[in-house]
C-alpha cells in the first residue's frame, strides 16, 4: 500500500510537469503564431523575433531541456526559419533529436534537419550514424523516417556507407519500405551515378515488383537512365508496352485512380519512356503503335488530368518513328487543345504546337487565325508563348512580320529575364534572314508591300528609313524599292534590339553584330551598303535625344561611325566628330563607353586638328587615367598626320594588317636592360606564386594558372577598343565562334528531316493530304493563304477586324505551307546565316598575326595526321601482339581497325574510350613469376610487344590491386601520342573472366587501342591494353581515372578503381631543326615568356650542364650551343612547337620560350624549374 | 520540380520545400519574385508562368496560393493536378482543410507532403496508401503520447 503511496507521489510532479510543460510549450507556438498575425509593422516582427530567437537559443542550450521540449522547439525554429529568420543554431540540436529522440521527436528532428540543411551542408555528416542505426532498427516507422531522410538529403561521400542497407531494404516485405527504398536509390543515381552501377540488376526487379507503387518509382530511374543511353534499354519496351496497357484497361487497384482515370502519373511516366525509346527506331516504335493509340482514345473524359496524359501521348506519336493514322489523331488532339475556351489548355496547345512545328510546319497553318488571336491575348503567358511558336515557324519571307510582333511584345514587356531571351532571339532572326537572293526580295516586298504601311509607321524611328530612301532615290530609283526593306531592315531591327535590350543584352550580340559589318561578304558594295545604312542610321539616332540610349548601343555606334564614316561623302567629318564628342560630355555615359567613344574619334580625327587638339585639351584634366592617356594619344596623332597614317591607315583592309603580338621589335631593348642588371619580366601569376613561396611552405604542386601576362594577349588593335579584342584574342580563329552561332541560330536545320515539305519523306502517298494552301504559281500563293485563312476561320467576326487579322495571317504564315511553290523558283528554304558569308583560309580575326593562324591550321592538320598514323602503326602492329600462346585476334580486327580509322575527331572526344579489337596479349605465368619472383614491376616491362619496347618508356608503376587483379601502368612515349600501357595481372589461381578497362581524362583525348575487354584472363597470366593519349592544350599536371570490371564467379561483377597523374613533361617530344629553321620559327612565334631560372654550376661548363640536364628531365633537343646562348626545341607531341633561348646571365639562366600555343611556354618553364630545382 | 511553396493572398510563406540545394539568397529571391509574380495574376489568367529558366505553375485554393516550380521537361497539367491532389490529401487528414490547419500544424503538413513527394518525384499516386501510412505513424504517436502521459502507479 504504502508502496503504491510512495510511486504516486514520486510520479506525481513529473506528470504535473510534463502536462503543464507540453500545453505550455504548444501554446507558446500559437502564442507566437497568434502574435504574429496581430502585428502591422515589419519592424515590430523583427522585434518580436529577436526575442523568440534569443529564448530559443537559451531553451536549446539549457542541459534541463527535454527531448520533448527541444521537439517543440524544433517546430518553432521552422517556423521562424520559414518567415525568413536565421535560427542556424537549432541545427544541430535537429540532429540530436533525430539521434537520440524517441520515434515521435525523430520524427520532427528528421523534418527539421530535411527542411534546415540542403545536400552539401557539412553537419550532415552527424547525421550519417543515425541513419544507419534507424535503418537497421526493425520498427517500420523508424526505418520509413530514416529511408525519407535519405531521399531528399544525404552527403554524397557517404552513400557506400548506406548503400548496402538500402539495397537491402528492395527486398523488404513491405511495400512502403521498398517504395521508399526506390526512391533512395533514384536520389543517389542522380547525385553519384556511378555509385549505383551495379545495382542495376536489381531496378530491373524492382520494375516487376507487385505493388504499383514500387513500380512506379522505379520509373523514375528507368527514365533518367533511358534519356542518358535509349539504346541499352530497348529490350524492355516491350514490358512498358504490357505495363502501360494494362494501366489504360483499368486492370491496378481502384486507389491508383485520380478522378476515375486509372494511375495518371505512372500512365504520363510511362509515354515518355516510350517516346524516348522510339525515337528514331521504326522496329521499337511499332510496337508501341496499338497502345497509344490506345490511351489516345481513351482519354476522352473532360478532365484536366486526361489533357495532361493527352499532351505527353501527341508527344510521343510526334518523336517517334511516324505513322500517318497516328499522326492524324494527334493533330486533332492539338486542334482540341488550341480551340479549347480553357486557357490553361490553349497554353498546351501552343506548347504542343511549338513541338509539332518542328517536324510539321503544316500544323500552325490550320490554327493561324487561333494563333493570330492568342498574339492579342491579354495574358501574358500566352502571349509568350505563342511568340515561342511563331520563332519557330519563321522562315525568309515572314522574318519581318514576326520580329516585328516580337519587338512589340518586348516594348511593353518589363521582366528582365523575358527581355533578354526574346531579344536574343530577335538578334537570331535579323542575322539568319539577310534577304540576299533574288526571289526572297521580291517575296518580300510583295508581302511587305500589303503590311507596309500599317506596321512600317509602327518603327520608332522610321525617320531613318526615309532618310536611306532619299539617298537612294537621288542615285538609282528603282532599286530604292528591292534594298530598302534589307539592309535597313537589319539595321533597323538591330537598332530596336540595342536599344530594348539595353544592357541586359548579352555581350555576343553586339560582338556578333558588329563582326558581321567588319568581316562583311563576297561583294564589297553589298557590305558598303549595308555599313552606309548603319553609318546613317546612327548619325540620326545621334541628333536626336541621346540620354536614354543603352551604353552597349552606344559602343556599338561609336564604333561603326569611326570605322565606315567616310564612306557616307555627303556627311561632314565635322558633325561625326562634333556629335561624338558631345556624347562625351554626356553624365550618363560610363568610362568605358568614352573609351569607345575617343578611339572612335583617333580613326576619323585626321585633318580636323582644331576640333581635336580642343578635345584633348578638355580631357587631359580627365580623373580616369585611361582616358587621360587616350587623350595624351589623340593630341600626338592629330599633330603628327604621318604618324597618323603609319598608326591607323586609312581604307587598309583590317585583316592584311600585320601586327607583331611579341613585340620583337622591342628585344633590343629587353636584351640591354637585362644586360643592365634590370629583373627579367614576370608575368603576374608567377609573381604571385612566388609571393606564396615566401609566405609559407607549399606542398601541392603548383598549379598551371592562365597566363595573363602581356606578353602572351595580343595588342589590342584599332578595330576594337576593348571588347572585341578579348573574342578574337582567346582563340584567334572565328571559325569556331561561327559555329556556335551556327549552331544557336539553327531552328529547323539542325532536327533530323523525316519530315519534308510534303509530310514524312519515305511516305509519298501521305502527300496527298497537303492543305489547299499549295499553289503552284507564287502570284496567286498570297490569295490562296486567305482563302484557306477564312476557311480555317471558326466564327465571322467584323469585316473590317477580319480583313486585318487575315493580312496578318498571310503575311505570318507566308512561305508555310507553300515551299513547293517557291522552290520551282529555284530558291533554297532557309538562306545560310550572314556568318557564313565568305568561306575564307583565314578567318581569324585581327588581332594575332598571320603566324599564329598558320601554326593553328598546321598544328590542326597535324593532328589529323597523327590520327591517321596512330590507327595506322596499329595496323603494322597486329601480328605482333602476340607474345607467347594465345592469340585471340581475328583477322577480322584489322577490317575493324579500318573502319574506326574513319571515325572523326569529334567521335572519339565524345566516346571516353571505343574498343578498337578485342585482341589482347596473354602471357604464360611460368615465364615471369618464377625466375623473378621478387621484382614484379621490372618484369612487367619484359612484357612491353617488341614494337613498343625499342621506344623509349617510363619504369613500371603500380597503379591498384584487390586480392584478384593488380594493375600497373607504363608510360611509352611515342611521337604522335603518349602510349599507357596497363599491364592487368590475375593474382590468383583461377580464370577471371569479361575484365574490361575503361580510362577517362577529361583534359586529354584517350583512344583505347587493344585489350581493353578481355573475356578470359587465365591463372597468373597477365593481359596488356593500350590507351593512346593525347593533349590538345598543355596542362600542367592531368590525372586520369579509371575502373576495371570482372568477374571471378559467373554474375559477379567486381570493380577496381584506379587512377593516376601525368605531367606535360610525359607529351613534351623533342623538335629536331637545324639553326636556321630554329631562326625562321622563332620570329614567327607570338607568345613569349621570359625568366630567369637557376644555373647548375657543379661541373665544369654550366650552360651544358643545365641544358643536358633538362633535356633529360624533359626531353627537350639541343639545338646549338654558341657561346653562353643556346638554344633548345620541343614541341607538345606532334602539334604546337616551344623554342627556348638561354643564355647565361651571371649566375642564372635567362630563359626566353616561345610559342603559337599561348599557354605552352608557361608550361613548360614550369617544368624546367621543376627539373632545375630536383637536380 | 524544384520547389513547392505555399503562401496567403496576402504574400505571406506558408509551407516551403525546396527539392535542390539552392542558397538562402536564391531562395529568398526566387520567394520574393514568385509570390509576386502569382499575385498580380489576374483571377481567370492561365496558370503558368516563366520565371528564368523554371516554370511555375501555381492555383488557389480559398485565400491560400499552392505553387510550384518546374523545369522545362514537366508537364504543367499534370502538376496542376498534383496540386490538387496534396490538397485533396490534406482535406482528407484534416477534414475539410482550411488556410488555419496548415499555420498551425504546418509540420503536419510537411508530413503528408514527405509521403507524397520525394526529391520533387511523387512517391504514391494512391490516396489511400498516403493516408495509411501517415495513420500508422499518427496512431504510434498517440500510443507514444499516451504512454509518455499514462501515470507510472
């Protein structure tokens, strides 16, 4: 009894506590939730807030706090994190809670810590024990918790810790577990795919699981692994067809339905799948065929779920290999969408039209008069969108109209974001479409002719095109009509692009832009036109209000009024200088503008010496320096007109220039000063290391930094004052600028043509559906489109609104429908962009000399080379594989080895590494391991093939072992490329079967040459591959990785991985020339580095001694030693060459490297210091 | 998807979950710009937006806003109808939900939402799989509660 007393009252104050302590506690939630909504002022919150935080924090430190206390916390720290204020300190104690709460706390201790820390915070790790612990705990809802923590955030390093455990789980009886399990493993396929690899097997297990909901989250990784390689997967099309089949017949359990449609999502899942595997593969696709015809009929309930299914279905039929019935039903899904009152609807039909047109320009004709109404809509989305769809059915003819309805939809536009992307892609438009043929002109002045006047008066500033009308109209009347709607036009739109895109624009707009007006055509009247236009239409932009133009259009100006002013005669060179300098004094105007603005004054000052010497003047007390100098400059050049014409010839084709980027003129003078004692030049990122060397010890090797010394940019010449000097300096060759624009400038070009003018191109008879809009004559082509347009037309409006909106129509979807009718004129779909003009030897542009564009073509031309000669060898090489026994090379491999020859450079880059011929070399154990049992790596090199021995090679390093395989490497350096040859030794008694190696480096190109895969390694025997690796640009250290798989028993596949450093020094081959070729190349190269290094004065001559001992280290060739100079040569294996010049200066080497290649003298003094400093 | 938010007519945040890391700057701006943007929709406009390179597809319910945000790939119906269905799961947790619920038992709600969606995926489409298993680890909680509360004589 007295016992019973004794509990009760014991028991008594902590009940009270507990009680009262947890009403308090809620209460204090809805206290502060409560107080919150009370208050008006932002400031009063903040106040409050302070306090909850500072209580907070004095709660969560108190040693008294209860877990079920710190649960309450918890929840009130989300909430203030959630109104946007900082509660950091409560994470920790997140942690804790999950660690060591009980179920209910871990709960909200695992939300918090899911809401409070994203995936790369560090106090995740914490986390790491008690997820392995819940995972292993046999409460369901513990391991639920534990198995929804790591599906949203888990650190990536420490998924091998878990992986085993939740692998596990996929095999758990209940569903919920291996659901969630499923998507664990989605997470960490998506953070670290190769993490998962090898679990594959059991996804596949998953996908056949019985309950739906595991199956549908295992479509998740199906759908992320079948975008990444659609190819490996075709062979379950068959079961998605099954799954998706018995989904639409209603055969899962009644849950799965969302408003009595049967499991949308897996439904919408699953049709992506599909049209992902049948993309371009007619056999996959037909099995498809029945089923989505299928869900297309099925999903005929007016719901907003079956649109969603109906969407992705008319996807699917338009991605994968077509098929006319399908097609048909598709596209009056489409037509549904579009018509629908819905918006949300005729948003996906616009959407969905967007995507059609790519493969059916047809489609947008039906529905222009819907299209028409959505340009007007008053939402903007819509709008957007269909600006989106009319961007994408834009061709020659109907350029105008379109872009100017975009130019309207920005003008009224304010998101930034909108802004940029639209304006690009007007930008796009004006440079695709020049109007350079015949055909496309007259098309265009027919369309143009109709909707001149309404949308022509809509130019801001049209004053301008009547202004290029007069000047025509004086010399030529009757070509005023062709031109003046072209190049103006461009102009025009160009002008609107500046100044609605403002500064937001991105910088390769106007980079482009203006190298199109430099790099011009094949006809220099063309190109004068086109830069009289811009040099007018500026000049009238310019008198007019200047304030609230844009500093990019502005640069822009100025620049093309200094180069191409003087081609307009009947303009005063006066008023050019006179309206530019008055932008000068302009407030708004930045410094960098102005920098534009006076080097476009230094090209046209000549002659007006007055004008200028005044502005110089004015300047000089400028407080930026530059400008000051630039100044300074002006004032020299105006009274020296001789230098003038020396410094910025006048009409001299800019691309003939001869610039000398080393400054060797200058030698003299280097050579004097340093003779004089002065410190040799050190480009800043030397200094800089040198700094650190002082500081403190360095233990990482140094890292290659770019070069930005001055020595190695190219000066900046006369074209560009600051910014195209930096687009041309990087590569020196617009070849491949071009290309990408090429390449973002393609709309329908680049998409694969199954689709002609005349529907799928293998399936004539489908031509036959062609709309009434083909007329064969042009003349009547533009009445045919009304006509089809009032047919299309669902309800008569107004005749006067009608009238406007069928114009419209016609001129937007002119050229549409109608390319049979324009090609019997003989004009091409779409005219090539205005990049590609001129194919010239040359392309690149300015800056650099011609040296440099030669050795960049020479050390391409090479490279190609190379490749031929590298498959080439391996030819020769293939009897000669075989060392001793077996040899499973087919004569097949060589066929194999020709074709791959074919392969382009490009191929191999995207390929990490191809197998070449499955032939490898297999040596019988007896021959090493038993007369040298001690030294394994120095046997290994006995095992080099003959071919490969004589050459000279590095010793054999060890790479990784486990107890079945061990790996070492040798390096084998040949002239064209470095040869790594792995040597894949069986440590064990028993045949380890389907090795296969893959290397990746991803600064070096890497070619597998042989026994990368090999099927059956016997024993203790020891199988050879090759990896031929080459270097495009030096780097100073590149580490490649790798992994090899195999299988010692049948099923089990393990995976070693490996990996391992190489140095520039490994690619660096000696460059064999006489004296005189060592002269001529030296004056031919650009970049140049200068340094003194340390001179190795222990024997008896130092200069020898130093250069024999780099040419150990690196491999370099002697050329001539004259004296105290010599001078050495090496290149970067077969491609660009690096000569270096020493010479002994007092007790240090002065070493002077140059080169084509920018960053290779760098590199390679990099080394040489490396080797000094170890000797 | 990346992200769903919840918020009132009046722009305050009600429920945030974001599905990438993103930093407390980015998210705080893409908050600000999204809740922004939603609001100044006029009532019977489509309910998708562009805000960078993310779709947003937002719906009201009562005086509460349910967003999300989308890459370029996901479909907006379908997203539309995901909306729907959270709703629909909560109303059936709380019977007959309103904005009121989800302030004050926010955490509740991150509940449901966790054994709905993971990592921006859906995780069961079945109604009745979410409701039981949010049951079951409500009912351990009572059990829990009451046995924590259940005097020790």
């Amino acid at each position: 009894m007295s016992d019973v007393v004794e509990k009760t009252l014991t028991a008594l104050p902590g009940l009270f506590d507990s009680q009262t302590g947890a009403a308090k506690i809620t209460n204090r939630l809805k206290q502060l939730i409560k107080s919150i909504t009370e208050l008006t002022s932002k400031h009063e919150e903040e106040n409050l807030m302070k306090q909850e935080l500072s209580a907070m924090k004095e709660q969560v430190s108190s040693p008294n706090t209860t877990m079920k206390q710190m649960r309450e916390v918890m929840v009130r720290a989300m909430y203030c994190e959630m109104l946007g204020y900082d509660a950091s300190f409560t994470y920790i104690h997140a942690i804790k809670l999950a660690q060591q709460g009980s179920v209910l706390e871990k709960r909200v201790g695992y939300l918090a810590v899911s809401l409070f820390l994203s995936e790369g915070h560090e106090l995740l790790l914490l986390l790491v024990n008690t997820v392995l612990k819940d995972l292993q705990s046999t409460n369901l809802i513990e391991a639920c918790m534990a198995l929804t923590v790591v599906a949203q955030v888990f650190p990536k390093d420490m998924i091998p810790a878990v992986l085993p455990l939740v692998e596990d789980k996929l095999s758990h009886p209940k569903e919920i577990i291996r659901r969630k399990a499923v998507l664990a493993l989605y997470k960490f396929y998506l953070i670290a795919p190769n993490q998962v690899q090898h679990i594959h097997a059991k996804f596949r297990k998953a996908l056949c699981d019985k309950d739906p909901g595991v199956m549908t989250s295992s479509l998740h990784i199906y759908l992320q692994l079948i975008r990444e390689s659609p190819d490996d997967y075709k062979d379950l099309t068959g079961s998605f067809v099954a799954i998706l089949k018995q989904v639409v017949g209603g055969k899962l359990p009644m849950d799965f339905n969302y408003h009595n449609v049967p499991a949308p999502w897996l439904q919408i899942q699953l049709l992506r799948i599909l049209s992902l595997l049948g993309r371009e593969d007619q056999s996959t696709s037909e099995l498809m065929y029945e089923v989505l015809d299928e869900s297309l009929r099925r999903a005929e309930m007016n719901h907003n779920i079956t649109y969603a299914i109906l969407y992705e279905c008319v996807k699917a039929v338009y991605t994968i290999h077509p098929k006319a019935e399908l097609l048909e039903k598709a596209a009056r899904c489409i037509g549904n969408f579009v018509l629908s009152p819905k918006i949300n609807l005729k948003y996906l039909g616009l959407k969905a039209l967007t995507y059609v047109v790519q493969h059916d320009a047809k489609l947008a004709l039906q529905h222009q008069m819907t299209i028409i109404e959505c340009l007007d809509h008053s939402d903007f989305t819509i709008k957007r969108e269909t600006l989106e769809l009319l961007f994408r059915i834009t061709n020659a003819q109907n350029v105008t109209v379109i872009v100017e309805k975009m130019l309207d939809f920005l003008r009224g536009c304010n998101d930034e974001h909108t802004v940029i992307h639209l304006v690009g892609k007007v930008a796009e438009l004006a440079e695709k479409y020049p109007f350079h043929s015949l055909t496309g002109r007259l098309l265009q002045r027919m369309t143009l002719s109709r909707v001149h006047k309404k949308y022509i008066s809509s130019y801001k500033i049209n004053t301008n095109l009547l202004c290029v009308s007069f000047y025509f109209t004086s010399y030529v009347p009757i070509i005023t009509l062709t031109f003046a709607p072209d190049n103006s036009w461009f102009i025009q739109t160009m002008n609107d692009v500046f100044s609605i895109g403002g500064d937001l624009l991105q910088q390769d707009v106007p980079n482009n832009f203006l190298r199109l007006l430099a790099e011009g055509s094949e006809s220099k009247e063309e190109d004068d036109e086109l830069r009289l236009y811009a040099v007018d239409s500026y000049l009238t932009v310019l008198k007019g209000d200047t304030s609230h133009l844009p500093q990019r259009f502005l640069q822009v100006m100025s620049w093309v009024l200094g180069e191409y002013s003087d081609l307009q005669e009947c303009v005063d060179q006066r008023e050019v200088i006179r309206l530019l300098t008055k932008l000068l004094d302009q407030r708004s105007v930045t410094s960098e503008t102005r920098v534009w603005i006076l080097s476009a004054l230094t090209k046209i000052s000549e002659g007006q010496t007055d004008l200028i010497l005044d502005l110089s003047e004015s300047l000089s007390y400028s407080q930026d320096t530059v400008l000051r100098q630039q100044a300074q400059e002006l004032r020299h050049l105006s009274r020296d007109s001789q230098l003038h014409e020396w410094a910025l010839p006048r009409g001299a084709p800019w691309d003939s220039m001869e610039v000398d980027s080393s400054l060797s003129f200058l030698d003299g003078f280097v050579s004097e000063a340093l003779a004089a004692g002065a410190a040799p030049y050190k480009p800043p990122h030397q200094r800089q290391e040198e700094l650190c060397e002082e500081r403190a010890l360095n233990l990482e090797p140094y890292s290659f930094s770019l070069p930005v010394s001055l020595s190695s940019c190219s000066i900046t010449d006369r074209q560009s004052p600051t910014m195209l000097s930096v687009s041309s300096g990087i590569s020196g060759n617009s070849t491949e600028l071009s290309q990408k624009a090429g390449s973002s400038t393609v709309i329908l070009e680049g998409v694969k043509r199954v689709w002609g003018k005349d529907g799928y191109l293998p399936q004539k008879e489908t031509a036959a559906t062609a709309p009434p809009v083909d007329k064969p004559s042009i003349a009547v082509q533009s009445s045919g489109q009304q006509e089809a347009a009032e047919r299309t037309e669902p309800q008569p409006e107004p005749p006067m609104q009608n009238q406007d909106k069928q114009q419209l129509a016609s001129s937007l979807f002119v050229g549409l429908g109608a390319q049979s009718s324009i090609s019997l004129l003989g004009k091409s779909e779409a005219p090539p962009p205005r990049f590609r003009k001129k194919p010239r030897p040359h392309e690149s542009s300015s800056s650099s000399g011609t040296s440099e564009r030669s050795s960049v073509s020479s050390s391409r031309s090479s490279h190609s080379t190379t490749d031929g000669f590298l498959y080439g060898s391996l030819l020769e090489e293939e009897p000669a594989t075989s060392i001793s026994g077996v040899d499973h090379t087919p004569k097949s491999t060589t066929a194999n080895g020709l074709g791959q020859n074919k392969h382009t450079d490009g191929d191999r880059r995207t390929n990490t590494s191809q197998i070449l011929g499955s032939d490898m070399v297999i040596v019988r154990p007896n021959t090493i391991q038993d007369k040298y049992p001690s030294s394994v790596s120095s046997d290994l090199t006995a095992l080099l093939p003959p071919d490969l021995k004589d050459l000279p090679h590095s010793d054999v390093i060890s790479l990784t072992s486990d107890p079945s395989l061990s790996l070492a490497s040798c390096r084998v350096f040949r002239d064209e490329a470095l040869l790594l040859v792995i040597f894949i030794c069986n440590c064990t008694e028993t045949v380890i079967k389907d090795v296969a190696v893959q290397l990746t480096c991803e600064e070096l190109q890497t070619a597998s040459l042989r026994g990368n895969v090999v099927d059956c390694l016997e024993g203790r025997s020891t199988s050879v591959c090759h990896y031929a690796l080459l270097m495009d640009d030096p780097h100073t250290n590149v580490s490649f990785t790798g992994t090899v798989s195999y299988q010692t028993q049948p099923g089990h596949t393990n995976t070693l991985s490996f990996s391992g450093t190489l140095s520039t020094a490994d690619f660096i081959r000696p460059l064999v020339v006489t004296t005189e070729e060592y002269g001529k190349l030296w004056l031919s190269l650009s970049h140049d580095v200068k340094q003194n290094l340390k001179l190795l004065t222990a024997a008896g001559d130092p200069l020898r001694t130093t250069l024999n001992a780099l040419k150990d280290a690196l491999q370099l060739h002697v050329v001539d030693i004259i004296g105290s100079e010599g001078i050495v040569a090496c290149r970067l294996l077969s491609g660009a060459p690096c000569l270096l010049h020493c010479r002994v200066n007092g007790a240090a080497l002065a070493m002077w490297l140059r080169s084509p290649h920018p960053a290779l003298p760098d590199c390679i003094l990099y080394h040489c210091q490396r080797a000094l400093a170890e000797h | 998807m990346r992200f769903l938010l919840l918020f009132s007519r009046q722009g305050k945040l009600r429920l945030q979950k974001w599905f990438t890391a993103l930093s407390d700057h980015d998210k705080k701006k893409i908050i600000r710009d999204v809740t922004q943007m939603v609001l100044a929709r006029p009532p019977k406009a489509c309910n998708f937006l562009q805000w960078r390179d993310l779709k947003i597809v937002y719906r009201r319910y009562a005086s509460l806003y349910f967003c999300c945000g989308l890459e370029e790939e996901d479909n907006e119906l379908l997203t539309l109808e995901l909306l729907h269905r959270y709703v629909e799961l909560l109303d059936q947790y709380f019977g007959n939900v309103c904005e009121l619920d989800i302030i004050f038992n926010f955490e509740k709600a991150y509940f449901i939402l966790d054994e709905f969606v993971i990592g921006g995926e859906v995780q069961e489409t079945s109604k009745a799989s979410v409701a039981k298993s949010m049951e079951e680890s409500d009912s351990l909680q009572e059990t829990m509660e009451e046995y924590v509360n259940k005097p020790t004589y």
